[in-house]
C-alpha cells in the first residue's frame, strides 16, 4: 500500500506530464519509462506498480502485461490472436495471456471502439 505522501508526490508527477498525454508506461527493473504522443520518453524512480495504485481509479489507463499499463485512448490497433497492441506511432506491445483472456470476457477494447484483428 502506497503512504498518502507517497501518493501525493506521484499525483504531483503524473500530472505535471499531463496524463492525458502519456501513451503508455513501461518498467524498467526499479524504475519507470514514460512514453508520451510527442515521442518523448521521461523516466521515473518509482515502479510500474506505484503508477498501476495510482491511475487504478483512472478507466483510460489498462494494465496489459507485466511490464506495460496503457492509455486506450492512444491505441491504434488491437490483435487479440497475436496478442499485441499497436499504439498510436507505431509501438507494438504485447498483451500478456492472462490479461488477454481478461479482456475477452470483459470486452475492454470492443467497448473501447478500437480497431480489432
């Protein structure tokens, strides 16, 4: 569980960044990359988990793998039989197997209107 200050401090980053511009986050052992529409990428000392509690109450941020929670609004194109999303600029991600059998039973990215292969 993450402390109010701790919180507090992420909110404080993740809105200094406009969260409505970052594309998709990616860990990095400890750390944190931020991948932005403008290609621009930051990198964040705290890990993929501490941002997965913080945007748990945000519907536009979805967990895919391990290693990746997205923005479905900068989603370009989903491949459910691969396993794979295209996002906006062409960065292909992969959609874990458990998470995919997740979004086929909720339906996540048909309700999202998105592209689907």
């Amino acid at each position: 569980m993450l402390s109010q200050t701790k919180k507090h401090y992420l909110k404080q980053v993740v809105s200094e960044f406009y969260i409505e511009k970052i594309k998709y986050f990616e860990a990095d052992i400890n750390y944190t990359m931020l991948y932005f529409q403008d290609g621009t990428v930051k990198r964040s000392a705290y890990s993929l988990k501490n941002f997965e509690v913080l945007l748990q109450s945000n519907k536009l941020f979805v967990r895919i793998h391990k290693s990746y929670i997205i923005n479905t609004d900068h989603i370009a194109k989903v491949d459910m039989e691969k396993g794979k999303v295209m996002m906006e600029l062409n960065a292909i991600l992969p959609i874990s197997r458990r998470r995919l059998v997740e979004f086929n039973k909720s339906n996540i990215f048909l309700n999202l209107g998105k592209k689907i292969a």
